[in-house]
C-alpha cells in the first residue's frame, strides 16, 4: 500500500515548506549529540596519561611496566616500519614484526574458523535432526565441550607434533563446540506449534525442514557463530603460546615471546593490536544477530 | 467490512450437494466414535489421556462448538480432526474415510497463533499456497491473500513482521492464514481470544455470514459461552480431563443472530446462556484430580 503524501492543511506539500529550522550549534547541542565520543576521548587520555606518568615515576621497572609512548612507538615501527631502533630496546623489535605476526595469525585463525563453522553447522543440524546421531555423537560433544581444551595438547602434540596441524587442532577444538551445540539446540527448541501448522497447510518433512526448523535456527547458528569467533581467538592465542615456533610465529607467540625476551613495549604493542582486532570481531559480530533475525531481538525485551 | 470477499468465489455450495436431498438429512462431514486419544509423557514415562470416548458427529455446513474448561482436550480433539495425532482407541473420519493425516480441506487457526516470526503478515497468509496446490495460480493466490488479509483488519500491515503487531493483530494473521484457502472444515481453536472485543464482534459478524451464505463448517472452541450461543449450531460442552462429551446443546436460534444485533434480548438466549453456564461451572469447579493413566487400555 502506498501512502499518500502527507499534506499541510492548506494543500501545499510539506516538503515544499522549510522543515525543522537549522538549530543553530551551541556548546549543549555538540554535548548531547557527541558526549559519547567525548566522553571515550576523554576517558582513554586520561588511561594514558596516568599510564604514562605511572610508568615514568621510576617506581615500575620498565621491563615489566613500559611507558606509553614506547609502546605507541613499538607500535608505529610494528606495523608500518621505518623504525629508528638506536637506543631503544630492539630485542625481537624489527619493521613490521607485528603486521607480519598479525597476518600470520589472521591466516591460520580464519581458515579454522571456516572449518569449525562449515563443519560444526551441518553436525549440529544432523544431531538436532536425528534422534540417532544425537544419541551417538552426543557423548563426544558434550564430554570434549565441557573438557578444557588445553588438557588435550599433550595428546594432540604426540599425534601431531609441533607445527602448523597442532595450531588448526586447538582452534577447532575450541571453536566447534559452541557451533555444534547451539545449533543443535535451534533445531531441539523449534516450536512445535510452528511445526504443527506447517504441517496443517501441507508441509512434508523436508518442508517442515526447510521453511520452520532452519529459519528457526538461523538466530542461534547466529549467536553459535558469534561465541566461537571469541573461543576460537583464545584457542588461537594459546596454540601460539605453545607452538614451538622461532620466528614468525603470529601474535601470540608475539605477546609471548617478547615477554619472555623482556621487551616489555613491544608484549604491550602486540597486545593492544590483538585488543583492538578482537574488539572489531566481536562487535561486528554483535550486531550480525540484530539484522538476521530481528524478530529474537523484539521477543526479549 | 460487512461480508467476506472470500465468501462466494468458487466455493462448493453445502446446501446443494446432493446428500442434502437425501432422507438422511445433512452429510456427516466428521465423524468421531469412541475416540480415546492422548500423549504420551516421554519424561515421566507416562501416558496422559487427554480425552475418553469422544463421540461426536459434524456435518457438513454445521458450526460445532466445544467448549469446557482448560486442559479438558479441546485442543486436542481438533488436532486429531487436522490429522496431528491419531487416536489411540476408537476412529476418527472425515468425509467418509479415516483420517491418517493432515488435508487442504481442513484448515486450523491456532490458540497460539502459531505464524512465522520471520514471514511477513502476507508471506504468512500466502504459506498455505506455497505448501500444497490448491488449483490457483500465484497471482490469484497474492490477491485472495490480499483480500483476506484486509478482511481481518489488517489492511496496510501485509509487509509488517509479527513482532511489528500486537497480540490481537498476530491472531488476526493466523485467522486470515486458516481462511485463505476456503477450506472445507475450518478448525478454529479460541480464534477470537486475544482479539480485542470490537474487532472479535466485528469478525464473528463475517464469520456468521460465512457460515450463512456459503455454508461453511466450522468446528469452534471458545471459552465464552456467549460466543457459543451467538455462533453455534450445537455446543458440546466437554468434562474436566479427562475430557468426555457431557451434553450436546442444539442452539435453536435463527440466524442471522449477529447482524441483527442483539440477541440477548431474547429469552430463549437467556435459557441457554443459564443451562450453558451451568453445565460448565460444574465442570471447571467440580473437577476431580484424575491425571495419570498408566495404561491406555485401563
Ligand atoms: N503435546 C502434549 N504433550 C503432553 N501433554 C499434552 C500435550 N498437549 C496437551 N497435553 C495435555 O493434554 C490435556 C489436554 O490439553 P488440551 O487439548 O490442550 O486442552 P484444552 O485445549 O482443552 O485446554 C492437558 O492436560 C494438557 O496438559
Ligand atoms: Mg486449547
């Protein structure tokens, strides 16, 4: 239905008249329009601030507690190069170390990630589907879900030794289960009287199937999804951690090893990158629910 | 909004079938004998039997309806006259043969509304269509869905999602979804229950002129003995579960009872509103606790 166009009372068109007046800008209206953004502004300078007086009072030792501007330094050199490493402490800093750990990590973190969604979607159907497979699979799930996953490196070392396999083990064995689960518990919770109706007008299995227990599911492979990008950059961090590696071994191995090698701006630098790339995940994420399944976000408030 | 746009295109007119003609009088459309059914409880390992030697015959053009306290197997007597569950003891047919599953001639509006929270008001009135063929092309389906969309009062609101409508309009949708296919059964499970009274007098007014000019038979549940007295052929009142027929009221009032206005005035409403009334309090109040059966048969 198209809606005619509203009219003011004397027949002229609204848009024909000027609409709301410019508002002129004061002090007040930039507040209440900017005050989240002035607020964060305000509130990480003053983080820094006291970071950087709190580091420079020689009451930390450097080594553990860097300053500020080191890491904003170790930062720039990290992940655009050209940096001037005289007189600064360069142990395993060189040009771009942290946008080539990052990428490496970035590599090996989605590609897992592609695994445990495109595997872990269709096993969480097919378990939520059939009652069998449910029953045979579901030990193995829930046993290995609730197990923490760093208990299993032992084994999976023996099996796979140091490398790159070890790394896509531990992401998957993180990243999978929050995948296969909710999944599965979209397809267990389908409303039965959404089923019952599809049926009435007509619905074979497969119907049902398609047009009532798949959307239904949509939101929690959703939410699933969402949980196992946060668990798989854990697993990720900790198969770093532990992997053997010398060089190049992503960010990590990165936080880890320059930690180790007492080059404290640098754990900071790495870190903060890592910070800032999981705060875009998980945030771009957040509102991937919102736009799929909108009609979850109206029933729960 | 006085008539159903829906209400003469191309339906089968009741009063002209030929059984009609026959001495025997209306077709049985539905026919239930000794019908016992009821669930099985998975996690209690238990059989609750829902409802006990159901014997109840629908004809064809009649508005039955049931009524009876909450739990007493309304709504699952309907579900089996749809074909969702199959009686333990006993038959249940329809037009003649058994009933084994669901059918585009019986059609089911929801006590809870049951649409699509992800469909459109439009694409949930159009699901009937996509479902099975009911011999009408994709345009002629689009505007009947249209037309009955706005027949319910939710003209304007076909691109709106459920969560976008109140209560009584997601109803209104479901209504509009059972109606669309002008099915030979209409299955109406408290259809007007979350409607808001003007809107409810409204519909029941277009569903009497259903019933009247097209000879639609409905099978009605409803917690308002007005709303039975003002639509029904004949009241099944049924007992506390589990659920038997306790009486069978034949409603002998001329149609049309809603156009005209009141009915209440007259006195044989007030007769069948005080027998009604006091067939059922005895029912919801007097009910003993007889949940469990641990053995259909028993
Ligand atoms: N799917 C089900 N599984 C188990 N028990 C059910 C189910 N549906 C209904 N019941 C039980 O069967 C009885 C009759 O339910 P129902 O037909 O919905 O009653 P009514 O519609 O008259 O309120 C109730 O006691 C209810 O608890
Ligand atoms: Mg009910």
């Amino acid at each position: 239905m198209t809606q005619a166009p509203i009219k003011n009372t004397d027949g002229t068109s609204i848009e024909s008249q000027p609409r709301l007046r410019e508002a002129k800008w004061t002090w007040g209206r930039i507040w209440t329009r900017y005050r989240y953004g002035i607020i964060t502004v305000i509130n990480l300078s003053v983080f820094f601030a006291i970071w950087q007086w709190f580091a420079s009072s020689g009451r930390v030792n450097p080594l553990i507690f860097p300053e500020f501007t080191d890491v904003l330094r170790t930062l720039k050199i990290g992940w655009f190069g050209g940096g001037n490493l005289e007189g600064f402490n360069n142990r395993m800093l060189a040009d771009f170390v942290i946008v080539k750990n990052f990428w490496e990590t970035l590599k090996i973190y989605s590609l897992a990630m592609v695994i445990a969604i495109g595997c872990g979607i269709p096993i969480g159907l097919a378990m939520g589907g059939s009652k069998w497979l449910d029953a045979i699979l579901s030990p193995y799930v829930w046993t290995l879900s609730s197990l923490p996953r760093i208990a299993i490196y032992p084994i999976l070392l023996l099996f796979l030794g140091i490398g790159p396999q070890i790394k896509y083990a531990i992401i998957l064995s993180t990243a999978i289960f929050p995948v296969i689960i909710n999944t599965w518990a979209g397809v267990k919770t389908t409303d039965q009287s959404l089923i019952n109706a599809a049926k009435v007008f007509g619905a074979n299995k497969s119907q049902v199937y398609r047009k009532v227990v798949l959307p239904y599911t949509l939101p929690f492979v959703v939410s699933g999804v969402q949980l196992s990008l946060s668990r798989g950059l854990i697993g990720v961090v900790l198969a770093e951690f532990l992997s053997g590696a010398t060089t190049l071994g992503g960010i990590g191995w990165l936080v880890f090893r320059s930690a180790a090698a007492f080059n404290s701006p640098l754990t900071y630098a790495a870190l903060m990158s890592l910070a800032v790339f999981a705060l875009i995940l998980v945030q771009g994420t957040r509102s991937m629910e919102a736009k799929i399944a909108p009609w979850r976000q109206a029933t729960t408030t | 909004m006085a008539e159903l746009s829906t209400s003469n295109v191309g339906r089968p007119q009741s009063s002209v079938g030929k059984e009609e003609m026959s001495p025997t009088g209306p077709k049985p459309l539905i026919v239930t004998e000794n019908m016992t059914c009821g669930y099985e409880l998975e996690r209690e390992r238990k059989l609750l039997t829902a409802l006990v030697d159901i014997s109840l015959t629908v004809h064809e053009g009649e508005f039955m309806v049931l009524v009876g306290p909450s739990g007493c197997g309304k709504t699952t007597f309907i579900n089996v006259i749809a074909g969702l569950i199959k009686p333990w003891k006993g038959t249940a047919s329809f037009n003649g043969k058994p009933i084994v599953g669901t059918g585009p001639d019986r059609a089911m509006v929801f006590q809870d509304y049951a649409i699509m929270p992800w469909r459109t008001v439009l694409q949930n009135v159009l699901l009937p269509f996509e479902l099975r063929d009911h011999g009408i092309s994709k345009k002629d389906a689009d505007e009947r869905a249209r037309a009955t969309i706005s027949d319910v009062g939710l003209g304007g609101f076909e691109g709106s999602f459920p969560h976008e409508l109140s209560g009584g309009m997601r109803q209104r949708v479901g209504i509009a979804r059972g109606m669309v296919t002008q099915p030979k059964v209409l299955l109406a499970d408290e259809p007007f229950g979350a409607v808001d009274a003007m809107t409810r007098e409204v519909l029941q007014g277009q569903l009497e002129m259903l019933v009247m000019n097209a000879g639609q038979t409905v099978v009605f549940i409803t917690h308002s003995i007005d709303e039975a007295i003002a639509l029904g052929d004949r009241v099944a009142v049924i007992s506390h579960r589990p659920g038997t027929i306790r009486e069978i009221v034949d409603i002998d009032m001329p149609r049309p009872r809603l156009a005209e206005g009141e009915i209440t005035g007259d006195p044989r409403y007030g007769e069948l509103r005080e027998h009604l009334w006091s067939l059922v309090k005895d029912e919801a109040f007097g009910a003993k606790d007889l949940p469990f059966h641990e053995d259909p048969e028993a």
